[in-house]
C-alpha cells in the first residue's frame, strides 16, 4: 500500500496511491490524516488496504497522481530523529572536518533530533537565506513508527514500523562546524527537511525490505547528471530496529516518529572512499563526501555546494526500473 | 487566559481554568484540543477569551479544576526546542563536567532539539529504567509560539508567543557525557518532558512578563524541602524573543512548537554560584548545580542524583502567594 497527503490545512488529507504511481483515491472519508491513520493504525490499516486493493483493480473512482502536487505525506510530525547507519559517510564527513572516528561509532549509533514542525513535499523548494551556508543534500532512508514501549528491544522495534520513504535531510555545511562545536547537536544547520512523494508499507517492497535493511540503488541527480547511485542494501551497519531502538532507551516513541538512516553511503569495490559517478564510481549521496574524497586526492574540494537555480533529485527504482516512493525533486531558491 | 488539557486520546480536551485554578469549563465544544486553538489562534482566541470571563464570573457551569487529573497542556507536539537563556548553569554545569565556557556563549543563545513525541503531565511519574544513569531535574520557563517566519527578528518572534509555562527538562546526568561527546547532542539523555497543569497567555502575567522575559521566584522542593528559590527574571541573558529567533534563522517555525529557557539559575548576591537554599541562598534548579558547588567546596558531590521514590515539585507563585500555572510534581518510579 502507497500513502500520500494531497495540500490541505496543515497535516494534508489522505490518500491512497497505486502501486504505479499513476493514480490516487482520496482516503480522508476514512480518517482524514495520514496521522490519524497511524494514531489508530490497527483500526485504519484494513480498511486502507481494502481501498488499496480496489484502487489497483480499477473499482474504484480515481485521478491522475501528480507527484508535484503532492505535500510530505506527513506535513509535520511528533518526532524526526536521524540515525548514522552508514557509517562509511560519517568517517568521510569527520575527516572532511579533520575530526577522527571513534571505534564506538561501529556499534553505538549516533543519532540526532531534527525539527518536525515543517517538513516539506517532494518538490517544494530548498529555501536558503545565504548560499554561504554550504548547503547540501543528504539522501536517505527514513522509516514511521507505530507506538514503541520506553526500553524496546531491536526486534519490538523494528515490529513497530509501519511505513518507508526517502528523505533529503537538507544540511548546512558552513554552519555545523561552529554549531557542534557548542556541544548541544544541530538546530540551526538542519533547515526544513523533504520527503517523498509517498511512503510505502513494508509488503510493498517484497524481499527488498529485510531485516530492518531496505535494498536498491539510491538515485542522486544534481542538475540532471547522475551523482549518486549508492546501494542502500550494503554498508548499512544499524538497521531500524537497532536506530528506533537506541531512541526507545530512555522513552517511549509515539506512534507517526519517523527515523532516518543518515546519508547512505557506500565505499569502493577497493575500499577506498569510492569514486564520482562520472568517473565509474557509485557516487555519493551529499555532496560533502565527493569534496572530501577530492580533498584527499587533489589537496583541496572542487564541487562547489547547492547554490540558487540547483536542483536535487532523489529517488529509488524496483527491479523493473519503476520509482517506488517518487522522486524529492527541489530546487534552491533565495528565502 | 489559562488553558489546560484533560485526558482524552493522543492529544487531549481543551479547557479554560480559572485565574486562581480552582475551576474549569470545556472548551472543546469551542474547539478540540490546545493544538487546533494554535493552528488558527487568531480565530479562536476570542471566542476563548470570552468562555474564560464567563467561567471567572461565575456564569457558565463550573467543575473544580484539580492538577493531578490533567495531561500536558500539549501532550504531544510538532517542536521542543530548548534554549540555555541561564548563562550561570551552562557555566556551572560545564565546569561539573571540566569544560569551559567559551565566550560566545553569552551572545550566540545555546539550544537543542529535544523530542515532544512524549510530552507528559504535571502529575506524570518520571519513569526512569536505571536509577546509575543520574536523573536529575532541570526546571525551567517556556513558551508556546505561533507561526514564525523563517529569518523572523527577535522582536517577530517574541510577538508570536501565545503561551507559557513551566517545565521540568528532565535529564539523565549520566548518559550526557558519552552522548555529548559523539557530538549530535541529546538523545537518550533527554528522556520525556514535565509540563505545568496549565499555559497561561502573555496578559494573564502582568507586569511579571516583559521584554520576553518573565520575573518571579521559580520553587523547587525536593522531596517537601526547599532545593531552589531562585528569580527567574535575573541573570536571564536571552530573552524568549532571542531563542526563538535564533531557532528561525534558516527555517521557519510551526503553531505550537514549545521553546525553553534552560534551567533557571542566579549567582549568589556576591557572585559566586550560589548557596543552596538550607544555607539561605536561592539554591539550584537541578541537583548538577548543587553538586557543582559541593564539588568546588568540598572537593566532591554530596547530594545525590534523583532515585526511586524521590518527588521534584517546580511551581511559581504570583505577588500574593497564588500558584501561576499550578505544580509539576513527579515521583521518581522504576520503567
């Protein structure tokens, strides 16, 4: 099943999306929000699915999906905190900030709290006051959360995924520096985030979804040309159920929390950092890692960061090449 | 205007209680919860304002308002976002843990994202798993905003207050360090936040509220002893206008997102950190304070963190000895 808000007041209205993309049903005469839907999923979930179904068999009145018009299936949300699962991007981001790895970072997750009150649909614009700030993408996973008791084990948490989406944690470059250094994590430096189109249950990904792991290529594209082709399957060294379990530690989760797999990232077939996309390599899913690794390999970072008039696209494909969540297509534009 | 919420599903029924909080009258024939009457304050204030002098003259049927039956004035929201406007505890709490303070610290506000997924009542149990993770209590003022533009002044953004009220920003002393240190901020060491049985509107405080700052003696007993009398509208080196603008720079921000002060603090009269309250100072508004001056006294801390069975109270009266926004009063129990 396939979950989208089409813009209405401040949390959407709900609808159902077809498998393809191609078409939507409202569902809001079902419950109203996507929010909703998942405060009382067990109750709502059937009867989502029995729209689903009949919106797939064609049973149903329907109307082209536009993924343009579509808001951020959750318009704002109780809880975003972002992970580190791939630890690959944050040694890389580190070195780029001449700060070393500590080994704890292979088992303890690092994860921070993001702002939740306005998070933007897949084609609303990157707005940035300065285009000092180094803005940049980061693509990642992201997943929604049922409830999940305070102490929750990795497997009861993984249990508590309801829905899977893609993200563009929208970061600025030039003002983490200054802002870790305070000690107190990102506030300033983590603009409005950007979600995909639709958010996905977990069955609509078959054996791509497994063990808390979503597999397939990650695709970037800045300004048309391909920059990431990351696999979101390797490398990733938390899974969901460990990420939402390290945030369960101390409390309880409620039920629409989305969690974020930080910026997926893989190495070379070598081991070495990995290569541009243009020059055989997966690419990278921010545009930090590629100034790194040409730090390292030219003495200084040649791509500049996102300026006014760029425009970033994110989206994964199934195996028969079709988009699964939609495409986070945005451009930068002055504030 | 004083609003509170009574137990109902995720986000409670809106209430309007009385100045002197011994009534209440729903309001959720009005509109359902404190989240819809932010969402569209302009349109609902007035017809709020209006229940509430029915209610203060007696001419409307009244129930008597009791603290310990009310949930979080928000149970949940879509934004917690701390500040540190008490210089002296960063200083305090930094040197507790051997670091400095850097001098930008008393001009650029220190904040962090915290979760509001979980946002719990004022007579909610603090549920902790590990009495060795150092519980201690941070009792603070807060604000409820409007919607705030991104890159809004500080004069913007103090014009968006529409609420306040008092917290307790329980922390885990213990877990600090090692989370800190990986760099993100807080996660697993900010468990669930305390809130006041009521918000109360900017008018409703008087000459107490001005220039984003509020003025009066913040109480903090421990387990029926006074631990902490210190005047919160002293010492106070950012004002609500300054962190919420701080918290706008490159996002804007959503109706309801709660903003912190950071745990009220005052030196001692002659500069020093201050004495506790037993010795006739003001004393502290977390125990690491205490502990900080036992440790520069003594050589090391005396007075434990929080344990099983402990109870924090955090209240603020007016003029007259009149409880503000009523007790947050929780008991420490085992998750």
């Amino acid at each position: 099943m396939k979950l989208a808000s089409l813009p209405h007041g401040r949390d959407g209205r709900l609808c159902i999306v077809s498998s393809d993309l191609a078409w939507y049903t409202p569902a809001d005469h079902l419950v109203p929000t996507l929010q909703a839907a998942l405060d009382d999923w067990d109750a709502h979930e059937p009867l989502l699915r029995a729209l689903a179904t009949e919106l797939e068999h064609g049973a149903i009145p329907r109307e082209r999906f536009h993924e343009r018009a579509a808001a951020a299936p959750l318009p704002r949300a109780y809880q975003w905190a972002d992970g580190s699962a791939y630890v690959n991007h944050v040694e890389l981001v580190r070195k780029a900030r001449g700060a070393e790895l500590p080994d704890s970072f292979w088992h303890d997750p690092l994860m921070y709290q993001g702002g939740s009150d306005d998070l933007r649909g897949a084609r609303a614009p990157i707005t940035l006051a300065d285009e000092s700030w180094g803005c940049d993408m980061e693509a990642e996973i992201c997943v929604v959360t049922g409830d999940v008791a305070q102490g929750a084990s990795a497997e009861e948490a993984l249990a508590a995924v309801r829905l899977i989406g893609l993200v563009n944690d929208v970061s600025l470059r030039g003002l983490i520096p200054g802002e870790l250094a305070k000690g107190f994590g990102f506030v300033q430096s983590k603009p409005a985030t950007h979600f995909s189109p639709v958010f996905v249950t977990p069955d609509e990904l078959g054996a791509a979804w497994s063990g808390g792991r979503l597999s397939g290529v990650l695709r970037v594209d800045l300004n048309g040309q391909a920059f990431g082709r990351a696999e979101a399957g390797e490398e990733c060294t938390f899974d969901f159920g460990t990420l939402i379990a390290h945030l369960a530690k101390t409390r309880q989760i409620g039920a629409g929390s989305i969690v974020g797999s930080g910026t997926v990232s893989n190495r070379d077939a070598d081991g070495s950092p990995g290569r541009p996309c243009s020059a055989g390599g997966r690419g990278y899913s921010c545009i930090a890692e590629q100034r790194m690794v040409e730090t390292i390999e030219g003495g200084k970072p040649v791509t500049p960061f996102l300026r006014y008039g760029d425009v970033v696209r994110i989206e994964m494909v199934d195996a028969k090449g079709h988009t699964i969540f939609g495409a986070i297509e945005s451009e930068v534009v002055p504030a």
